[in-house]
C-alpha cells in the first residue's frame, strides 16, 4: 500500500492497484461499522431474553437503526463561514401527528458545547423536528440567555415535551417553574403555566442561583406556581371533573413532589402526592425528578415514574392510587439507581406493554403492563448503536418504534425499529 497527495492536498491511498481517497475509505468504514452495528442489535436483546415465565404475548423487539438522524446541516455566518451544527444535550423527545420527531436540545444554553465539538461549531436550535428519514424539516426557538445565563424566552434546561391532540407542542422545564405550550411551527407562545423564576418554595431554597425559590424540597401546594416541572401531557379525553377536554397533567417534581392538574387555559383543578416512601408518594432523594414523568394510558389511569425508588404509580385521573409497579429487573445491581426515568406504551390498541427507561443500567425494560412484570429488556452501557449513555427520556410513534434521548455523556437521540 502506498499513499500520494492528490488534488486540493487530498490523500490518494493506494490498495491493491486501486486508489481510494480518505473520503472513501471512511465512507466504507463507516459502512462496515453500521452493518456490524445492526448485527450486532439483532442479537443483543436476545442476551436479554424473557426474564419472566407465563407471559400473555410476545414482548415487542428492537433494531437499532443506525442511520438515523441524518447529520445537521452546516449553517453560513455572516462572513459566509460554514459552521457544524451540534445538538449539545437532547433532554426532550416527543412524536406528532405526522410521525416527525421533536427534540429539545440543551446545547444552546452556557457550557452546552464543549472543546471537543471542534472549535467552529454552534450549537444547534433549541427545538429540532425531524421527519422518519431524519431530515430535519424545522428548527425554533430563542437561544437568548440572559445574563445570568438563564433563558429569556424557553423554560430553562428543556426537560421533555409532549404534542397534543391539535399538534401543539408542549415544553417543562426542570430548572425554573414554567411549562409552555407553543404553536407547531414554534411561531407563538400559546400558552404558559406558571411564572418564569418563581417557583413554589421559599427563597432560602437556593439563595445563591439566578431563581432562588426554585429547587427540593419545594411548598407543593400553589395553585399557581410550578417548581421545576419534568413532564407534561395532555388529556384528550373529557375530564372526569369538568368534562372538557385538554386537562394537563404536569409531573412538577424536581423541586415539589406531586402530579397537578390544570384546565387547557391554565386553571388549577387538582393534585396529589408528597414525599416519602409510603404508598403513593415520591422519594425525598434531593437530586430530584420525582415524579420524573407522567403518562396517560388508554385505560383512564395515570402512570407516574417515582424515578429515586424505581417504581412507577399508577392511579386514576383524580389521583386515587390504583396500583404500584415496581421496575426490579432479575440480576440487577443494588447499586443501580433510578430505574423508572421515563416511559412509553406500545403502539397496540391494549397497550399491552409498557417500556420503561432505567438510567442507572443504561438499558430500556419492556413490562408487561397488565401483570406489572419484566418480561425483556435491550441496552446497556457504552457508546455504540444500540447501547446507551444516560438514556433520559423516550417516546414511540405510530409504527411502534422507539426513539431514546441521551443526556450526559450520550447525547443523541437513537431510533429502535420494532421488529414485530
């Protein structure tokens, strides 16, 4: 093999007789590593083969898709400069009506890039859609930080999202007390709930941070004031108090411990749970995100992800608890933690399982939702297609396949082709 500088400084490598240029050569590697990559996916949940006896049905299988999403364009500045576009941290994913995939990227806030993303690189929108070829197809959002560092205008650290019925957007923040609702196309502010910088809790709660009343343990009781919201859907059906549709449920849980409910203008109507350890309740763990997410089931329950003690609650819509279902995998560490991050129902009319995100094993627990067991399970740590690094939230589309957000170190979001 010998090597000789080609045209624009290029690199000839030749092979064999051949001459293929780095670009090339990179291009099969990469090719060559996708293929061992869907190998390898193919396999590796069967390393996590039925973990339970007696299942009803066939626990849904997973494919890593390597290829998706396709990289973000390079954008101009004013000098006509191309700069890469880099996500930094996805905190959020949620799908809409149209099968596209929505993120919230974190990147865009102080320290969300760092030396490594290459010198020349910017930080992505705040809001990337991208459609099931992973093209994007839209991009919003202010990035204006003030200069405390805080957003200006977006909830602050973009924690999950949710599109409802009519394909708005929705937004919780789990650095500030505000969850906002946005036009599809992110072009108007719909709705908000809450004051940006004020939270529900004491301004001893954290006296030196740009928002001082928000933070754990927080007062769990305003019918106006968030305290670092986590999650948020929106309820289709009528409510069973007011019989309107559009109740939104918000798990306001990194600061206050509870799951409230608002009208679709904003109302306070309800709430329930407190910390604790009891039946229920949400772990006192300081770290917070609890509840770290909340889910409406086609069934007319409630599915609250109680993160620090690895269980999810179930109750119904006014807040009757119904059931616990706790995520304790076979042969798991006792050292892992928080097991029960966020989840996801299959796309069946039943719903038959319910998949769950555990970010202490980097892994994603399929569970059979009726009887509450673990049935199968795919992930683990590392950084190659199909393996994890902090798996934060998820979502699923119509097709059933599965889209994972990594924060941390991962960083990116995968797609999980359901494979029957």
């Amino acid at each position: 093999m010998a090597s000789r500088k080609g045209t624009r400084g290029q690199v000839i490598v030749r092979i064999r007789g051949g001459s293929y240029s780095h670009r090339c050569i990179l291009a099969l590697a990469v090719a060559l590593g996708a293929l061992q990559a869907l190998t390898w996916a193919q396999h590796r949940p069967a390393a996590n083969a039925a973990l339970s006896s007696g299942a009803p049905g066939v626990a849904p299988m997973y494919k890593v898709d390597p290829w998706w999403p396709k990289p973000l364009p390079a954008v101009k500045d004013e000098q006509g400069i191309l700069h890469d576009q880099v996500t930094g941290v996805p905190g959020a994913v949620c799908v809409d009506s149209h099968d596209h995939i929505i993120i919230g990227n974190r990147g865009f806030l102080r320290n969300g890039l760092t030396a490594s993303d290459g010198s020349s690189s910017i930080p992505a929108p705040p809001v990337i859609e991208y459609d099931q070829d992973g093209n994007v197809v839209n991009s919003w959002g202010d990035g204006t930080l003030n200069a405390n560092g805080t957003t200006k205008v977006l909830p602050h650290s973009l924690h999950n999202c949710f599109v409802d019925y009519e394909d708005n957007i929705w937004f919780a923040g789990n650095a500030d007390g505000i969850v906002q609702k946005w036009s599809h196309d992110g072009r108007k502010l719909l709705l908000q709930i809450g004051t940006k910088g004020l939270c529900d809790g004491p301004p001893t709660l954290n006296p030196k941070s740009p928002y001082p009343t928000c933070g754990n343990p927080g007062a769990n009781s305003s019918h106006t004031l968030l305290n670092s919201p986590a999650d948020v859907p929106v309820d289709p059906a009528p409510d069973p108090v007011t019989g309107e549709r559009g109740s939104v449920y918000v798990a306001d849980g990194y600061g206050n411990h509870r799951v409230a409910v608002f009208d679709s203008k904003g109302k306070y109507l309800r709430q329930w749970g407190s910390a604790g350890d009891g039946p229920g309740q949400f772990t006192r763990d300081p770290v917070g995100g609890h509840p770290h997410c909340v889910m409406l089931g086609k069934d007319g329950l409630v599915y609250a992800c109680d993160r620090g003690q690895h269980r999810i609650i179930v109750t119904d819509k006014q807040g009757n608890l119904k059931r616990t279902i706790n995520v304790d995998p076979p042969h798991g560490s006792p050292d892992a933690r928080w097991r029960a991050c966020d989840l996801a129902f299959s796309n069946d009319p039943n719903q038959t399982f319910m998949l769950v995100v555990d970010v202490g094993g980097n892994r994603v627990w399929i569970i059979d939702r009726e009887r509450g067991a673990i049935v199968s399970g795919f992930g683990g740590s590392g950084h190659m297609a199909g393996e994890f690094n902090l798996p934060h939230t998820m979502a699923v589309d119509s097709k059933g396949n599965l889209y994972v957000a990594e924060s941390g170190g991962g960083r990116r979001v995968q797609r999980f082709f359901k494979v029957n």
